[in-house]
C-alpha cells in the first residue's frame, strides 16, 4: 500500500510549507494554509505512462455546434455572456446581499422554460420552497417546467438532476451547499472548491448548463478559495446601489466570449426588468438648458452611456470654501477646479463648489473631466450650455484638452439620441457624421466656444479688496 503523506498549503496561491502556519509566507494571506492528503506516489517525481481512454483527435473533427451559446430569454444577461450560455458550462454570479442576484435567477430559469420547453432545476438552501414560491408569484415566474428543490447536501442534489434530467441548474448558493464525503463546515475553502469542483464535473459530463450564486466578502471579492474562479468557465459580478433601483452585472471572467460587456436591469416590485437603453436614467430631460449643467458620454466596457454633470457655485465668506462631490473622483475635480483657475480664468477660490452627477451614475474616468469644468463655469457665470450640446475631453494640467478612448461610440450614441452638436477635442474623424463638431484644443477656447468667458463672475482677490 502506497504511504500517505501529509502536506500544507495554501489556498490562494498554492505554496506548499512542511507545516501549518496562520499566515502563507508566500501571499500573505491569514487562514487560508490547509491540510491536503496525497500518496508518496503521487508525489514522486517518477510517472508511469497510461492508455488514454479517448484517444486525442484533430481539432477539425470535433463538432463546435455543441458549444453553441443558447439565449437565456434575458437580453442583458446573454449580451454579458457572449450571446447566452454554453451547454455544459459553470457561471458564477456573485454580489452583495439584497442586490438581486437570486431574483435574477429565478427569472432565467423561468424564461429558460418558457422559450426553449425544457426543464430547469433551481435549488435553494438559503431558503424554503415556501419563501422561493412566493418570490416567483410576485414577480411572476411560475411555470410548470421550472422544479425547485430546497436541499444542501450535494448527493442529495445530484440525486435531484439524475431524476429530473435538467437542462440547467441553479445553485444558491455555492456557500451554503455541504459535500458530505469532504471534512469542513459549510462554507469553508475545502467545502467550497469541493462542491464547484463536482458542479463542474457534473456539467463537463452532461451537459448541462449550471449557475452558480456566490457570497462577496467585505472588500467585494467572491468569498471562498481564490481557484474556485479559475474552476468556473464565467464569473460575473452583479452590482447595485440601495439607494437606486439600477442594478449592473459586469463580466470578470469569460471563456467564451469578452468581459468588456456590460447589462443593466431596474428593480421593480414586480421584479427585475432590463433596460435596454440606460442613457434616460442619468439624463433629466427637460426642455431647455439650465446653468451648471453638462451632458457627457460615459464608456462603461464597450457600452456608451450618456451621463449628466451638475455644478453649482455659491459665494461664501468661510475661510476654506467647501468642496462637495457625489458621483465623481473628488480629486480629480479638485484638479478640474485648479486648472479652470489658473488656465481658463474663472475664479472660485470665495465661492462654495458643489458637483454631482443625475441617477446614481458613478464618472470616474477622464473623459468627463471637459464637462465637470464646463459645469461649474456654466454656474459660476449663471449661463446654460448651447442646448443639444455633449461634452467630451479630458483636461490636462496644461489646460490642454486631451483625445479619450472610444470617442466614435461615444459621438454615435450621443448623435443616436438627438444631440446635434459635440464640443470634442481635435483630430477627430468628421466622416458620415451628422452632428456639428466644434473641436477645442484648450480649456480656454471651450470657455469662448461655449461664450462662458463673457459673461463670467470674476472674483478675484483684487476685486474683493475693492
């Protein structure tokens, strides 16, 4: 009989040490040492060569018709995955508590049996079936072909598929299920990648397509051990302010297709519903242009959606002007403040400045930087922008206004709903473009081409003396 031995390691990053330790001294990473069994054998540096089971055959003669991605029946779901699932394949969805990820579940499972009449199998532990019925009546996801089973244990749940003969699995969630046969309380590194490890197994075998519901830890990451990503074919990450009912799945791992996709839903009493244009959630439509407002184009991957910026300047006699932002880089409008000073003339060093962005949009790249500076010198000069006018540049320290990356998908989506003029750096490719471009090297040439410079407030220490 071949001698067990014992071995540690880690986790994360696989380092092995000779005894167990609180902290890998590889990674750094504390409680994540664990105790393996492997036979002398194993590993010795001697191998034995095998008969294969299946021969290896030449890539040309295997079919690609079975690794077809199949539509979920939810459009934003299939444009992240690359067109829909793949049979066979694992997908982690993971998220914080609340955000909706078992509610978006419920919902493809639902419309999975609906379009294509086949069976799909959701299994609970964190809930009873009671608790799960009522969810699917609310949002109305009762169909005779979805099954639902609230189990925790792993062979009971395998036992459930042979029965059933599913054509997808929902798994929620992959924290709470318990392999019997493996050492570890639920929700541990060994339980954890266990039971991924047999879900795996399992859709690599049958073909059937698995979900998999997974817990965030404190700082957003997918809890349990770092392979149990590099197990699963695609990881998404299912984000959600609780202040607003815009909720975002970004892909973080995609075998099949690329993770620069982003979907976009809107809880609803009745459920989640998808959104197929979000732009007219960050916009406040209104039938002309006010003062302090700039409308600018964000890249959210390779998704442009349409954003609005919001200054307002108030005169003060504090000492240390206050500087309130929500939705943008704090220090980046600092920046934009300082550069909107020393390069285009507009003082607000007596003023209180106040910027924001409409319905929850987070704008932290540059390219918004042209219309954060463009808002507050809109509202310090109380003057409104042109109407139909997008804004898109960064500005460097020079005063320069610099290119962005995807500035034709930005101008298409802008030009898609109705703005009829840009105010866009220079070098930029005029060809079939409808709408009026007004290319601006520097800052101070967008403050004359918007007229803010005319009419601007001038508070500078001079003046104040007077």
């Amino acid at each position: 009989m071949a001698k067990v031995k014992s071995l540690y390691r880690c986790a994360d990053c696989q380092h092995e040490v000779a005894k167990w330790v609180g902290r890998c001294p590889d990674c750094g990473g504390w409680g994540t040492i664990e105790e393996v069994s492997a036979s002398a054998s194993a590993v010795s540096a001697g191998r034995r060569a095998m008969l294969p089971s299946t021969a290896a055959a030449p890539i040309s003669s295997i079919d690609s018709n079975t690794t077809q991605a199949r539509g979920t029946g939810v459009s934003e779901l299939d444009r992240v995955l690359g067109g829909g699932i793949i049979p066979g394949s694992v997908v982690l969805l993971s998220g914080e508590p609340g955000v909706g990820k078992s509610t978006l579940l419920l919902e493809v499972a639902h419309r999975w049996a609906r379009a294509r009449d086949e069976i799909a199998l959701y299994v609970t532990a964190e809930e009873s079936a009671g608790q799960v019925r009522l969810r699917a009546d609310r949002t109305g996801a009762v169909h005779e072909k979805v099954y639902l089973a609230a189990e925790s244990d792993l062979a009971t749940i395998l036992g459930h598929v042979e029965q059933v003969q599913p054509s997808l699995l929902v798994v929620d969630s992959v924290q709470t299920m318990l392999a019997g046969d493996v050492d570890g309380v639920i929700g541990g590194v060994t339980q954890v990648r266990s039971v991924t490890a047999a879900l795996t197994s399992l859709a690599k075998a049958s073909g059937i397509a698995v979900l998999l519901v997974g817990h965030v830890t404190k700082d957003g990451a997918v809890a349990g051990p770092r392979t149990l990503e590099h197990l699963v074919d695609v990881v998404l990450q299912f984000e959600g302010d609780k202040h607003s009912t815009l909720r975002m799945v970004r892909g973080i791992k995609n075998r099949f297709g690329s993770t620069d996709e982003v979907g976009c839903f809107e809880m609803r009493e009745a459920g989640i519903v998808c959104v197929d244009d979000p732009s007219g959630l960050f916009l406040h439509h209104r039938g002309t242009s006010v003062p302090g407002t700039a409308v600018t184009v964000a890249m959210d991957g390779k998704r442009p959606m349409l954003g609005e910026v919001q200054g307002l300047t108030v005169d003060t006699q504090a000492p240390a002007p206050r500087r309130a932002v929500s939705g943008l880089d704090y220090n980046r409008v600092s920046m934009v403040l300082a550069v909107l000073q020393s390069r285009g003339g507009i003082y607000v060093g007596k003023q209180d400045v106040y910027a924001a962005t409409v319905g929850g949009m987070r704008l932290t790249e540059p390219a918004a930087d042209l219309a954060v500076a463009l808002a507050i010198a809109s509202a310090s000069a109380d003057q409104a922008l042109p109407p139909g006018m997008v804004v898109l540049g960064e500005v460097g320290l020079a005063g320069e206004v610099r290119q962005v990356t995807g500035l034709t998908r930005r101008l298409a989506e802008a030009e898609r709903l109705g703005f009829t003029e840009a105010l866009v750096p220079t070098g930029v490719e005029r060809a079939g473009r409808k709408m009026t471009l007004r290319e601006v090297p520097d800052l101070r040439a967008a403050l004359a081409v918007t007229g803010l410079r005319q009419r601007r407030r001038a508070h500078t220490p001079v003046e104040a003396a007077e």
